[in-house]
C-alpha cells in the first residue's frame, strides 16, 4: 500500500558499505525531531547556511502548511534531555497529510 510518491523515502540495499554510507550521511546535521504544539521542530547538530534553508523551503513547499522553514534556536516549550545537545533548530507547520510527495515532483 505504498505510493509513488513514498518511494523516496527509503532506500533498500544490500550492500553494507551504501547502507552505512547513508545512515551516517542522514544523520551528520540531523539531532532529533519533535512537534512543539503544532510545529514540526528538527533539531540539528549544527546551523547551516541560511541559503540552504531557504531553497529546502521552496522545494518542500508541498509539505508545509503555511509559513516557512525557520532556522532558530530552541523553542520555550521545548524540554531538554541529557546528552549532546543540539545546536540549532528548523521549525515549520508540517503538513502530516500529503508528506508522501514531499521534495519535488510526483511520480503518480
């Protein structure tokens, strides 16, 4: 029961050094996710460049509901655990609905 539009959302390998080559590529910025109230908050090990988030607003501009992508530092209703702490923040309202067309065009 998986979409078109789903389908890039994973990668299947049997290759171990692709498979490790990804996860460690996905998580050199990527910390955590949460939602804060309505908001999606992704949590990053470090800032990145404003110009770059600017072009993930306009191309996942199909996965969020209103606004932007916001780089910003924690959020007031944000609670910490203990561990490394992350740095920075994206924060967007996220749309829960349509995510499996996220990042460009669809296939279907």
């Amino acid at each position: 029961m998986i979409t078109n539009d789903e389908l890039a959302l994973y990668r299947v390998t049997d290759n171990v050094d692709v498979a490790v080559d990804e996860i460690t590529t996905f998580y050199r910025v990527y910390h955590s996710s949460r939602y804060v109230r309505d908001q999606l908050v992704i949590r990053l090990t470090r800032p990145i460049p404003e110009a770059f988030v600017a072009q993930m607003a306009y191309e996942f501009h199909d996965i969020i509901r209103d606004g932007a992508i916001l780089q910003r530092s924690a959020l007031p209703g944000e609670r910490e655990r203990a561990g490394p702490r992350p740095t920075a923040r994206l924060v967007l309202r996220f749309d829960r609905v349509h995510l499996g067309g996220c990042g460009g065009s669809s296939t279907a």
